[in-house]
C-alpha cells in the first residue's frame, strides 16, 4: 500500500468518535439485489424515550446533511442543522419527544458508503466507485432497523425535508402501521427531469475534475475538490430563489473592483464569491463518491413507479396522518409537487393537511428562520398528540 494511500485510509476527518454508532452483521439487501454485509448505521438522540416507546420522531435529513439535528455539531463546531426547528420547548420539543436522525445509507458522517472499508474481501480498501447503488427505499429501511433495535412498534411522527420528505413518503409506503404521521416539507413524490439534470451537471463536473480518478482517488491520497466545489456552487443556486439572491447580492461587486472597468477572470461580483465560499466549505466534509451515489438514489425516486406509475395505488394503504408543507418560492419542488401528493393522498381517503408557507428564500426556507413553518408543525404535532389521546380512550 503506497504511503500516500495508507495516510489517507487512516484519516478520517468527518468522523467524530462520540457519534452513536450500531452494526449489522449480516447487513441490509438491497432494492438492486444485492447484499451489503456489514451495515454500520451513525445517529444521533436527543430527548428521553418513554417506557411505553411512543414518543419517537425520526428526522430525515436531506441530500447533504448529517445526524447532527441540534445542540453543537462535534465536526464543524456549529450549531446542529435544524436547531431552530429541534430543542427544548422548540416545535419540535425535545422535552416532549424522543428524536432519532440518522447518516443516511451511502453518505460519509459514519453510516457505510463509499468512504467505508469493504470487508467483502474482493479488494482492500474502501468501496469507492465500486460501492453499490442504493435507493430511497434502501435507505428507509436501514433506518427501519434501527428503529426495530429500539423495539419501537410505532413512530410517533417522521419528519424531513427535501431528501428527507422522499425519505418520509417512503416510510408511508412501505411500513404504513409504523408511523402515526407524516411530514414531509418541500419535497416530490418523484424526482423531475429538471431536477435529474441539475444532479448530473453536479455529477460531471465531479468526473472531469483530473483528481476524480475513476472514483478511486482515495488510493492516491487526493480529492476531486474542484470537480465537487463546482457541483455544490451548481446545486446551492437551486437552493435559494431569485429574491433571496438578489436580496443579498444584488449586482454588488467586491469591494476592491469599484473603480476598476471590466474584469473577466477571478471574482467580480460578490454573489460568485459566496458560491466559491459555499464550494470550499463544502469539500471540506463532503466525499465526492458519497454525492455521486446519493444524487443518483434521489434520481431513481419515484414513489409511482411499482404501481404502474399510479401515485394512488402507492399510497392505497397509508395509515398515517399526514401533513404536506410547501414552500412558495421554492422552484427545485415547487407547490405543484406537493399538490399532487396532496391529490393522491385525497383519492385514498387518507388523512391529510397541506399548507404552503410564503416565503421569498427559496427550497432552503425550511432550514432557516420561518415563523410559520415553526407554528405550522407545532400545530400539527400537537393536534395529533390529542387525536391519539383521543383514540387511545375510545378503544
């Protein structure tokens, strides 16, 4: 093993050894067949699991993100991903609920993916390119096993946005007697060609990026920064609206070319700044095979597609409740999405809620400060808190 490899093998930056961890010995089989031995699951809790174990909310979290859901961040340092939405007395109260996040299957925060050493035996090393493709579904139902370990019969709620609502409708689907409801916020049923070609400008950058090396940098002790700086910058404007830009961009230029005329190379405006920033940032704590392989399980998703492209049929035998949350400037899942799910949902009988919040911020609304979209699952958590309670008494 050449130096440079074994550095690199030894390295594992965007892992935090206080991080709950569980293994799975004879691993998960996958929606493509085939069978991924061992599966290590990375989560994180917050809040107390009650004797009777129906407090239990599972968050899902979207494309990038982590089981880092509150208090501090152990990598970055920073607050966790939804601090403002998960905590004590938060709408999402962690005084009240039992919260579960996990690394998604495939991802680089601890759960196996590509960065993992494979103990298959057919190379050493880790997976790499060669780790295999996994779906939404695959993804639900590693988590499925972990709530299994914790001998929960039922989740009390499963929330997650984007990534994470696909994840949340999945769960309706396939385990519709194990989750009271469901909320999933600025998400699809199913993923739009628009949305598969932003992924695969993201996807190509990444592989003409010299350092890609067939997806086996890893072994050279290099990175595809560039190529997946790009393909952040590229999915962070799909993140963000025109207002939000212009709000906090506008035409402005950086602060040294005032006075200059008109410069070709290097940063002009200070919106190109902020993408070179997000970019850098982003390759930092992000595998480039780990994107490469959650875009693609993101493309693949289409809740319809077992059911003869039936979106009805799909949601025929849904238990939960259901709370569908869109958000009004979002243009990567825009309203129309949720409406259909809505509309499917509607045609099962089922029980559902739909609320598009205004805001002019784009996909990312939900991530930030929205004071309706806090009242709005606030709201809902505690109305069917008392329609359990109430059908608790009656039986």
């Amino acid at each position: 093993m050449a130096e440079s490899e074994e550095n690199y093998l030894n390295s594992d930056e965007n892992q935090d050894p206080l991080t709950q961890k569980i293994m799975f010995k004879d691993g998960i089989c996958l929606e493509n067949g085939q069978y991924l031995a061992p599966l290590e699951i990375a989560y994180q809790t917050y809040g107390q699991l009650s004797a009777a174990k129906d407090n239990a909310i599972l968050i899902c979290h979207a494309l990038t993100g982590d089981q880092y859901v509150t208090d501090i961040n152990p990598i970055s340092k920073k607050a966790g991903w939804w601090s403002n939405m998960v905590g004590p007395g938060c709408p999402i109260d962690t005084n009240k609920y039992f919260i579960i996040c996990t690394n998604v299957l495939g991802s680089c925060m601890g759960t196996t993916g590509p960065r993992s050493m494979r103990e298959d035996g057919q190379k050493i090393g880790r997976w790499g390119a060669d780790f295999p493709a996994i779906t939404i579904k695959d993804m639900v139902n590693a988590q499925k096993m972990l709530i299994d370990h914790f001998q929960i019969k039922q989740l009390f709620a499963v929330i997650g946005g984007s990534m994470g609502g696909m994840q949340t409708l999945q769960w309706a689907v396939s385990y519709p007697d194990q989750v009271y409801a469901v909320i999933p916020i600025a998400t699809s049923s199913f993923h739009s060609a628009q949305n598969i070609a932003f992924n695969e400008v993201g996807r190509q950058a990444i592989f003409s990026d010299p350092d890609w090396r067939d997806g086996e940098y890893w072994r050279y002790g290099v990175t595809p920064y560039r190529g997946l700086a790009v393909a952040r910058m590229m999915a962070h404007i799909t993140y963000l609206s025109e207002d939000a830009l212009n709000r906090k961009f506008g035409r402005r230029l950086q602060e040294r070319l005032k006075d200059s005329s008109f410069p070709i190379f290097g940063e002009v405006f200070q919106v190109e700044s902020y993408l070179h920033y997000q970019g850098s940032n982003f390759v930092r704590r992000f595998d480039a095979n780990s994107y490469v392989t959650i875009t693609r399980a993101m493309d693949w998703f289409d809740l319809s597609h077992a059911y003869d492209g039936d979106l009805v049929q799909a949601f025929a035998h849904v238990k939960s409740r259901f709370c569908v949350i869109s958000l009004s400037s979002d243009w990567l899942f825009p309203t129309s999405r949720s409406r259909v799910i809505v509309q499917a949902l509607n045609r099962v009988g089922a029980r559902v809620s739909f609320v598009e919040i205004a805001t002019d911020k784009g996909h990312d609304a939900f991530l930030l400060e929205e004071p309706d979209l806090d009242i709005t699952i606030r709201g809902f958590l505690s109305g069917i808190e008392e329609q359990r309670r109430l059908e608790h008494y009656a039986s």
